[in-house]
C-alpha cells in the first residue's frame, strides 16, 4: 500500500498491466436473466428503455462489483432511483447502469477494473445516443468498482458536473487519478467513505477533490445479515438516505441537479 501512494506523491503512475491471456467474459451465460441494461428510471419514464429528455439534467447512477451476478442483483438501483425521483419529480431524468451480469470477469486484481472502465466508455456512448449530450449537466453516482464506469462514461461525455464517488477502494484510487484522470473529467468529484468495519475507502489524494468521513455511528444498519453490514456496503444506504433528509449538509444534498433545478425559472 505503501508504494501505492508512493508513486502517486511522485507524480508518477506505474500500475501492472493485466495478463493478456486473462479470458475478459462475463461469469454468467448470454442467456443470463439479468442482462447489462441502461434503464430510465425518471419519475415519467413508462420503459426503462426510453430515450431521456436532452432538456434535463441527468443523474446516473452504477454499482459496484457483483461476485454472485446468476445468484444476486443489486437492487439498491431502483431505491436509490424511486428515492431521486420522490425529491425532484420530473426535473430531472435519472438513469441506472445495471451490469450485475458483467461486473465481474476474473479473480485477478487487475481486469476487473479495466473492464469496467470499458462498460463505462459504453455506457457513455448511450447515454448520448439516447439524448444525454450536456454533459455540464451530468451528476455521475459510482459505488465501489462502479467508480471506473463513471470515470470513463465522463470522458466519453467530454465531461460531466458532477462525480460522486462512495467507497472507491483504496486499491483503485491510484489508477482512477492517474490511469483515468477522475479530476480532470469533471467539474467537480466528491468521495464519500468510511473507517468503521468492512470500510475500504481512504480520502482521494488530491487537493481538488471534496472528501467526506461518515463515521460508524452516522452509518444506518443494513436489514440484511453477512456481508452486506460492512461499511462498503451500508455506505450505500446512508447516501440514499441523505436523498430523503431535506436538512442534510453532505450526500445528494450537494448534488448539482438539485442547483440546476432551483435556477429554472418558475412555471
């Protein structure tokens, strides 16, 4: 860990190349039930397959790294898009990358990261084809490996507002800042994380980025018994619960839609 930051304090990047004879597919079969999809969870939208409003703001939202795709979806796209869309209404499309089944390609450190950075390059690629083109009024939400998604889908962009990381793993935030160039394809990034247990989250070693420690007392508990009380994961809950707190300070509170929103004019 140690010569990680290293090599960043030196303005240097040096990071391991994957082997190239790692096979890159998806764990689960084409026949997969749970496809990789670009949904329109708007509070209008009638298909999650429709275009989006080019007159809107947008907020995107993708997870992270699912181990089990043919056993488990991450489901907290839906509550964090229902929540998103009970506070701004039609204001704002919202959108959600569900690539539970193509998340995960190795047990190798190195690929995973990569190929999601490539689901990223697509997933900006349609998100302009289906009328996201503004990108200076984009809010990109990643959580965890997710956090390569929307590093790349900015840049495909030309660039967003917004980039809001929650638990990227410290062992990616080298190659997010140097590989990647997280700062320079926003206008803003912003890292929430935490130190309680199953935290894997360190402040983003760059003066530009908005860094905020949500300690163990101020994580909500997760209904759900194992894995998912970590702090990696409960992380996510406490972000979506900011969505409902109208007094929050930090979380979507310092969302850009939410400023794009209050600067239209009335009727």
């Amino acid at each position: 860990m140690a010569g990680v930051w290293l090599a960043l304090g030196a303005g240097g990047c040096v990071w391991p190349e994957p082997p190239l004879d790692v096979i890159m597919e998806p764990i689960c079969p084409p026949d997969s039930p749970q496809p990789t999809a670009l949904l329109n969870l708007s509070a209008d939208a009638t298909e999650p397959d429709e275009p989006f409003d080019p007159d809107r703001p947008t907020v995107v939202i993708v997870h992270g790294l699912n181990v089990l795709p043919c056993l488990v979806r991450y489901a907290y796209l839906d509550d964090m898009a229902a929540a998103i869309a009970a506070r701004v209404g039609t204001a704002v499309n919202i959108a959600a990358l569900d690539y539970n089944s193509d998340s995960f390609v190795s047990l190798l450190p190195g690929p995973n990261p990569s190929h999601t950075a490539e689901v990223g390059h697509r997933l900006g690629q349609e998100l302009v084809a289906r009328g996201v083109t503004d990108g200076e009024h984009v809010q990109m939400i990643g959580h965890s490996l997710g956090a390569f998604a929307v590093a790349t889908a900015a840049a495909e962009l030309g660039g967003v507002a917004q980039i809001t990381l929650i638990e990227a793993a410290w062992f990616h935030q080298p190659r997010l800042l140097c590989e990647y160039g997280l700062i320079e394809v926003a206008d803003e990034v912003e890292h929430y994380w935490s130190n309680a247990f199953g935290g894997f989250g360190l402040p983003l070693a760059d003066p530009k980025a908005f860094n905020h420690l949500v300690r163990a007392q101020d994580l909500p508990v997760a209904p759900e018994p194992g894995l998912l009380h970590w702090a990696h994961f409960t992380m996510v809950l406490w972000y979506l619960e900011t969505v409902d707190d109208l007094d929050a300070t930090v979380g979507f509170a310092r969302s850009v839609v939410l400023e794009f929103i209050s600067d239209e004019p009335d009727g």
